[in-house]
C-alpha cells in the first residue's frame, strides 16, 4: 500500500507545481513568441513597426508630423508596390477617437489626419493587402516614447527589453 500511495502523492504534489518551476536551464521565461507572432526581430526600412499577419506584410511609421504611413513589404524587409492596397483605422481617445483614412502617395499609404496629442494612443487599422482580400485587424498602442536600449520608439521597438 506504501508503494503507491507515495509515488501517486509525489506525483500529484509535482503536477501541482507551477509551470515555470518545470522549466529547464535557468533562463528567464520571456515573451518572445508573442512578440514574434506580430513583429519579426529587424525592424522596417523606415524605422517603423512590422505587421505580419496572415499573407500581409507592412510596415506602420508614425511621422513627424503625426501622420501615419502604411509601407507594404516583401519578404526581404525592401518596400514594395502597393498593389490595391488600402487601411483605414481610428485611434486616439476612447470617448472621442479619431477616424484615420489612408491614400496612396507614392508607394506608400498616408493618412488623411494626424494622431491626436499624447504619447500613448491606442490604434487600430484595418488593412487589405488586395482589393479583394478580407481585411485584417491589427489592434496596437502607439507609444511614442524613446526606446531605452535602441533608436526605435517604443510602438516600434525591436530589442525585446
């Protein structure tokens, strides 16, 4: 009877445990992946933010004006044609958001009107990489701080701190 009830009690109290003290070497749990789903490691041609979602891939700068600008990419990272491509988005504060549309200039997609005032804006754009492609969401906070360890600002930083 001691033979199973101590391995089955070993067992339970184990299974019990939390998950990061199951992991091994004695590196720090990071939140790498997550990370990694919405923005690969090297940043934009132009120092923006990478969106990957689905076949889409772009790049989102916010300019020194505050205008937005949508930069469609090919695998590479290099800017690429447009190709139909058009966004939309609304930002700003919750209460009284801001309704962003995109037009092509050059090949590039800008906005109609800047971001309001702040620093730290919730944002989300809505983009179809082709006329006839459903659109894709992405829902981000624009955080317009420097990047303590790199030359990104915060929305667009690549160094995973």
């Amino acid at each position: 009877m001691k033979k199973i009830i101590l391995p089955t009690l070993l067992l339970l109290v184990t299974a019990a445990l939390p998950p990061a003290l199951h992991a091994h070497g004695d590196h720090e749990p990071s939140h790498e992946s997550a990370q990694t789903a919405k923005q690969p490691d090297k940043g934009g041609p132009n120092g923006g933010r990478v969106v990957k979602k689905g076949d889409a891939l772009f790049e989102l700068l916010v300019q020194p004006d505050r205008h937005l600008r949508i930069t469609r990419l090919d695998a590479k990272l290099k800017p690429a044609s447009l190709d139909g491509m058009a966004a939309t988005g609304t930002g700003g504060d919750r209460s009284a958001p801001v309704r962003f549309a995109f037009a092509a200039k050059g090949e590039t997609l800008v906005s109609d009107q800047p971001l309001p005032e702040g620093n730290r804006l919730p944002l989300i754009l809505q983009v179809k990489p082709k006329p006839d492609a459903p659109a894709i969401t992405e829902r981000l906070t624009v955080d317009l701080a420097k990047c303590p360890t790199c030359e990104h600002q915060e929305y667009a930083c690549i160094c995973d701190h």
